[in-house]
C-alpha cells in the first residue's frame, strides 16, 4: 500500500464537500460536528485505500464526489437511536473484546421459522447467557439453489420466506435492548447471477458488465487455472462458466464458487462504491457486525492463487474507515479461511494496527482442535499456534468448534514436519477418522468435496457427531457416551478461555446430531453441509433444566463455561494468548496474560489421565496456590510426585485463587 494522505489542495475540497453536503442533508449542529470530527479522524485512512487502488482509474475523481455524497447520505438516514449507539461504543471501543462476549449462529428459518419466530425466542437466546447473535444468510437469495442464501439476489431486501425489513429492524432493537449484538453475512464477493447488477450485464449493458469479470475466450481463464484452486472441486469444477448469452458472442464469467454465484470486479472503484452503500444501508438496520463473507477472493491476479492479494486489504481498510464515519458502532468480521501467516493479516498488521476487520475467525484453532482430538497430542496444534504471527491492536478472534461450513485440513506441511508428521498423510488420517473410516474412530462425518488431484477430503458433521456421541447413543454404551461429552466439554472449554469472542454453533448447546433430512430437498441433495444444519430440537431444548437428559447435560456444561466466563474480566482479549510446552504430549496448554493475573488453561487431549509437572505451571507464572476456576472441586494434585493429574479430556482453567478477576 501506499502511504498516500489526502493532500492540503484535496483536503479544502473534501471538507468543503462534506460541509456542504452536510448543511444540506444534517439539520442537527452537533450532528454535523460529530460526523466532522469522524471525518477529521478516519477519511486518510478511507482515502489511502483507494489511491492505492483507483487513482489511475478514468472514475478516480467522480469516485471522492460520489463516496462524499453517500456517506452523508447515509448518516443523514441514520436513526438517532443507532447515533446514541455509536457513541455508546466509541466511548466503549472494547464492548466486542470483553469477556462478556458470547455468541451463538443459528439459521433463521432452522431456529424458529421466521424473524417473527426469532422474537419468540428471545428468552431462549438470554437463557443461554447470549451477547451476540450470528443471523445466518438473511438477503433475500435467488430461487432454486442459492449455496444457504450465499447467492444474493438483492442486498436490501430481507428474504421473503424469514420476514421484512421491519421485522429486522424489530429483532435487532430488540435483541439490543436485551444485550445482545446482532451479525449478518454480507456475501462481498460475488452476487448471484440474477441479482440486479447480473441481470443488467446480461442484458448488454456495458457498465454492468464491468461490475464482474468476464472473459471473450478461454487464453486468460486457462492462464488463470493454472494457479487456481478449486472451492468446490465435486459439484462446480473449474473457476469460470460460458454464458452464451453474455457479450456479442458469449463469455466465460469467474465464478469462484457455483455457476449462480458470479464474482465481483473489485478494479472496478464502482463496485466497491456500490458495495460499501450496501454495507452502510445493512449498518443502518441495526446491525452490529457485518460479517463479510469470502474476502479473500475479492481481488485477482494472474500467477497467483487469488486469494490474500494486497489490494483485498486496501479495499477492506477504506471500507472500515468509510463505515467508521457514518456508523461506528458496527464492526467487520472477516471470513478469510486461509493459511495463518494469510488470516492474521485480516485483523490488521503493521501499518494496517486497527485499520481493517475487528473480528476474524480462528479457523486454524477450530482445525487443529479436531486434529488434536484424533490424534489425542498436542504437539501439532501448540507448534502451530506459536507460529501464527500474533493479532494486534484492538483486533481479536472469533473462536469456534463448529459452524455451517465443512472443515478443511488447513494445516500446513512446515508445522506438520516440525513435530515429525507427514502433513499429506495427517491430513488423510484426519479424513479418514472424522469420516468414520479408520479403525477406532468415534467420529460420525461424512467426506465434503473429494479433490482426487490434491487428494483433500473436507468433513462435514455436527461436534456432537464429530466428537462420538452419535456412535455412542448407537451403541448404547455409556462409557463411549460420556467419553464424547467430555470431548465437547473440552473443545468448547478451550474456545472460551482462548481469547476472543467465541461462538456456540446452534444446537451443540443441546448435542443436537446430524440431521440426513436434507437429501430429500433436490436443492440441497448433493451439498451434505447440511448434514449439520439441523432444525432446532424445540423437545431437546425443554429438556435443557433437566439434568439427568443428555441436553441437560450439555446445556449446564455450556452454560458454565458462559458464566465462567463471564465472571472472569481477566479473559477480556486484549491479554495475552500464549501457547506453551506443557512437556506432556497429550496436554494443551495456553497461557492468558492479563493485568488483573494469569490463567493456564490445559486441556487433556486424551482419553486416558495425564500428568504435567508442577514446575511447568510455575515456569507458566503460576507461583502460588492453585484454583480451578472451571471447576473447582476438580482439581487433583498429586504433591507426592509434584503433579497436576488432569481426568481424561479434562480442560483446566487455573489462576492464583488470590487474584480478583
Ligand atoms: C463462505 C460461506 C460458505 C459459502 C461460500 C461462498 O465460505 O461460509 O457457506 O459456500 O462463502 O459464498
């Protein structure tokens, strides 16, 4: 990037821009004082960006004018309500990094229906001790298959079959003035092939066109494969599809993922315009974080893979600057499921500190769990958290066991051969096992996208099917059945003390399974990510006070860790995460530094009791005497041989009991 400023000359045109259209549109003084000192503030950054990007671009100079007019459009439809929001959080910056923060994903229509149905529920929402509530794909999707509602057809309407723009509108007030934030996905990517902008390409208009990328042959596409992965290698090969219709005599359209869902061109400065209108007007429906889906691919370039180019976080940067004028209290979420060194650059680095996306998510944390548990060691998942380059600023995690998508074995064969595995041979054995093929496994998921060139093989499943309890309750074996719950109680354990915001996949809460009833939808068949998509078990959640039912199980041990959690100031995400040698394989541990003490969590990866020595929870700064804040009437030292004895997939989380949390 380069570190272009505003200059003197350009800085009197925009602030006299501003000025003006704010007199116009802004009636209040001190609105207009506010929405200046923001500008003051934030536009270089906004601005730095985009000279990175377009200053050669013929629609540079229209580009300031038409980005001036619709920011103050926007703060000018911007309800006072949201203002008093903003500044709420602006005087509160860490409001998304305080150990409060606990959130939970669910599918609207899964859940309860409709939006109308979601406020409904609501008490069910607080009962689990929610802060933050993750909406998934909510913008009305083209009809027929729409890969979960990833395939927009229009970004300002709510989909027809959850509600309206009002409902939405309802929820999320509502969801705020009961303490919860509100998250939705924003596909930025790529639309669906009949959403507006598509339909007007397709129809010869030139400037649409332009807003995606196509090709007249196939030179540049094929160059382009060369270096291309493919998402979805088994039911949409390939990154391009021929539409004959398209230009004088058809074209090849990059569509990174399915055939509908055709991808942006972010060289085109309108398109990051029109995207960025979008963002402000979904900001300005209250909500809180805008999940941005897919940002790795947004900007292409020839010899490489395409993912994680530069220009993706110049657009990210005058994207987040831009919003932070009009609506600072909604924050970014990235989904950049990509290598560590890749990911951590979404939450910003270097010259970048605090400039891009808020949140991201620990994809690599979520994968190397799982591969923990199979493996039952440690080693793999600590040597791989040490060399992830650490997050800065206010930036933090989103911290996860499961979501809506597959799992991919991202693991890379460095880290894998720095503890003496063969990272192709691991990545088949954790395949293998979480399909359920290898011999011992407890795992009950199914394969998601064979690659027969790369021999990848992702997983679809839900934790409870993952971690065994689904074998378990068939076998109607008890010892299995509780040996599985403690692998949740690990998994979820782990996220919650990491650091971050960590997310409750809908129905982990309960050990709700796999659900095989997606194959009977003819739109849904042949994607058995929804396998674990499953309707909400309305009977298993009234089982949830019920301690004896198995939801009652789960549900108090999530519950705790909610409490726990929220109970322990000292997680707030701007302490420290440091991963550590507990000189014992099979035993994770990380170290969360805090002014207000430190907490040692170690989570047993095995079935069998560990021990780890007594002087590495010393050499972890833990000099005094030892509490166990998940559970303290769990924690067995045996003084004789100077050890903690950790239960077979225990999770510790151990502070000084003098410390005030
Ligand atoms: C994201 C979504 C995934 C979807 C893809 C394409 O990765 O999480 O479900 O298939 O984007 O939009």
């Amino acid at each position: 990037m380069q570190k272009a400023t505003v200059q003197p000359s350009q800085t009197t045109s925009i602030a006299g821009l501003f000025d003006a259209l704010l007199a116009q549109q802004i009636a209040n003084p001190r609105d207009r004082d506010i929405f200046r000192v923001r500008v003051q503030r934030h536009f270089n950054d906004c601005f730095a960006g985009l000279d990175a990007l377009y200053a050669q671009h013929p629609a540079w100079p229209a580009l300031l004018e038409q980005l001036a007019e619709r920011l103050v459009a926007a703060y000018a439809q911007r309800r006072d309500v949201l203002k008093i929001h903003d500044l709420a959080r602006e005087i509160e910056p860490d409001w998304f990094a305080q150990a409060r923060m606990v959130g939970g994903i669910y599918y609207v229509d899964r859940l309860a229906g409709t939006l109308r149905g979601v406020i409904e529920q609501i008490d069910y929402l607080q009962d689990l001790g929610l802060t933050y509530v993750h909406l998934m794909p909510l913008l009305q999707p083209r009809c027929g298959p729409n890969d979960g509602g990833y395939a927009v057809q229009d970004y300002r309407a709510i989909n027809r079959e959850l509600g309206s723009i009002a409902d939405f509108i309802e929820l999320s007030d509502l969801l705020r003035a009961n303490g919860m934030s509100v998250c939705i996905d924003v596909v930025v990517n790529h639309t669906a092939k009949e959403h507006e902008w598509a339909l007007k390409a397709r129809a010869g208009d030139p400037t649409y066109l332009d807003y995606y990328l196509s090709f007249a042959d196939r030179s540049l596409p094929d160059a382009y494969e060369q270096h291309l992965p493919e998402v979805f290698p088994d039911f949409a090969p390939g990154n391009f599809t021929w539409y004959p219709e398209l230009g004088e005599h058809g074209r090849w359209v990059w569509t990174t993922f399915n055939e509908f869902q055709w991808d942006l061109n972010y060289a085109n400065p309108m398109v990051w315009l029109e995207m960025l209108d979008i963002l402000l007007h979904l900001a300005n429906l209250g909500v809180d974080v805008l999940r941005l889906d897919a940002v790795p691919f947004m900007w292409k370039r020839l010899g490489t893979n395409c993912q994680n180019q530069p220009e993706v976080l110049d657009l990210l940067q005058s994207w987040r600057a831009a919003m932070r004028i009009v609506c600072p209290a909604t924050i970014f979420k990235a989904e950049a499921i990509v290598a560590p060194d890749d990911l951590v650059q979404y939450l910003g680095l270097g010259q970048r500190t605090g400039k891009l996306c808020e949140i991201a998510y620990h994809n690599s944390l979520m994968v190397l769990l799982w591969s923990g548990l199979a493996s039952q060691r440690a080693d793999l998942l600590t040597q791989s958290l040490l060399n992830m380059p650490a997050t800065a600023g206010n930036a933090t995690w989103i911290t996860y066991v499961r979501c809506h998508d597959d799992i991919g074995w991202a693991i890379t064969d460095q880290n894998a051969a720095l503890v003496g595995e063969d990272g192709p041979l691991h990545r088949q054995f954790l395949s293998a096992w979480y399909s359920g093929e290898f011999a011992g496994s407890f795992a009950r998921g199914e394969v998601f996208q064979y690659n027969p060139i790369t021999n990848d093989r992702r997983i679809s499943g839900m934790t409870a099917s993952l971690a065994g309890l689904e074998q378990a309750l068939a076998n109607a074996d008890p010892t299995a059945i509780e040996l599985a719950i403690r692998r949740i109680g690990l998994l979820y354990a782990v996220i919650f003390g990491f650091g971050g915001i960590p997310l409750i996949y809908m129905g982990d809460e309960l050990g709700m399974r796999n659900d095989h009833s997606y194959l009977n939808d003819p739109c849904k068949a042949n994607d058995n990510r929804w396998l674990h998509r499953p309707a909400m078990n309305w009977a298993l959640a009234a089982q949830r006070h019920d301690p004896t039912t198995l939801a009652g199980r789960l549900w108090h041990l999530i519950r705790n860790l909610i409490t726990i959690r929220q109970q322990t100031p000292a997680l707030h995400s701007a302490g420290q995460t440091i991963p550590i040698w507990t000189q014992q394989r099979h035993v994770l541990g990380v170290i969360r530094v805090h002014p207000l003490g430190r907490i040692l969590i170690l989570g047993n990866l095995s079935a069998e009791p560990q021990r780890v020595a007594l002087s590495v929870i010393h050499e972890a700064g833990l000099v005094g005497n030892l509490h166990n804040l998940l559970e303290p009437a769990r924690l067995n030292i045996d003084v004789q041989s100077a050890e903690i004895v950790l239960d077979s997939y225990q999770c510790c989380w151990l502070c000084e009991p003098a410390k005030n949390f």
